[in-house]
C-alpha cells in the first residue's frame, strides 16, 4: 500500500509511551516532534485540559493513561503517558495492561495504538531492569502492538566512561 495512503486511513500514529519519572519521555517526544514546547493535553472525548488543572491532578497523584498529548509542531502524532510501574505499583500495571487490550481491540483503526514506546533510562553505571520492567516484558501481552525500548539518558555516562579509558590509557603508558 502506498505511504500516503496509510497515513490517510491511520490519520494520527497513536503510542504509548512508558517510563518512570525522570526516564527522558518528554525529552524524546520534544526530540521527534521538533520543538521544547509542551504538548497540548486532550481527554478521552477530545477536550483541551487546562494545565493547571492537570498539574493540580498530577500533584494529587492522579494520572489518566486516556489522556491524549499532542504537539503542535507534529500533529500527526498522538502519545499516551504512563507514569511507569513504580509510582502505582500493581495497580499501574494493571492499568496499562488493560489500556493496552482495549486499544488492541478498538474496531477503529485511528483509535487503535501503534506502537509502545518504553523508555529506560540508563544513567547510573551499574543500571539493572527494575522489577517494574521485567513484570511488562514478561507479563504485559501486547498482542500485535510492536514495543520499541528506547534507552535513555546514555550521555551522562560519558563521564564515567572518558575516566575509564583516561585510566586505562595510564596503565598503559607505564609499561
């Protein structure tokens, strides 16, 4: 099938995307729909939600996976946040789970998710997969719905890894 034709029938490319606090998801969503701005944040029945009221939410620790962030420089992208697994434990979880089975079985192609985008951060040396992490990959079906894991924050390794070879390079030299 032609390119432009898919986008025609999909409309928007629908994605959710996944990470705790601090994984680098806003950074990235800026980074692919070119632009520092804030998304503009929808309910599921397309209203604009107004900032305040959904940071005042936020700060309460309330979060709707249904939310619908779009970027104005690239509309043609619709994200979905989750707030990763370790801020709601199980109940999390279970809530991307069955946002991932709902959205899997809409009969409506532009309503249906794309794509899950996963976001770990790997900004400490000695970073393991979380509990969190290993629970979705083991127990999360996504059905047909493609995960991409996008590693983050590798630059603030650079340090780290610029004094191992520095050190290296010094052991070296006294043979």
């Amino acid at each position: 099938m032609d390119p432009s034709r898919i986008k025609e029938k999909i409309g928007r490319f629908r994605i959710l995307v996944i990470g705790g606090a601090n994984a680098g998801k806003t950074t990235v969503l800026q980074r692919i729909c070119n632009t520092r701005d804030n998304p503009e944040i929808y309910n599921s029945v397309g209203e604009k939600i107004d900032p305040a009221v959904l940071k005042a939410s936020r700060e309460r620790g309330e979060h709707d996976i249904n939310n619908e962030m779009v970027f104005q420089s690239n509309p043609g992208f619709v994200f979905h946040d989750s707030r990763g697994f370790e801020a709601g434990g199980a109940s999390e979880f279970e809530m991307v789970k069955a946002f991932i089975a709902s959205r899997s079985k809409e009969t409506q192609i532009t309503k249906q998710l794309h794509a899950i985008w996963y976001c770990i951060p790997m900004d400490e040396a000695s970073r393991s997969f979380t509990a969190g992490e290993n629970k979705f990959f083991s127990q999360c079906d996504t059905g047909i719905i493609p995960v991409i894991v996008l590693f983050t924050k590798f630059d603030a390794l650079y340090d780290v890894a610029y004094k191992q070879l520095k050190k290296r390079r010094k052991i070296i030299e006294r043979r």
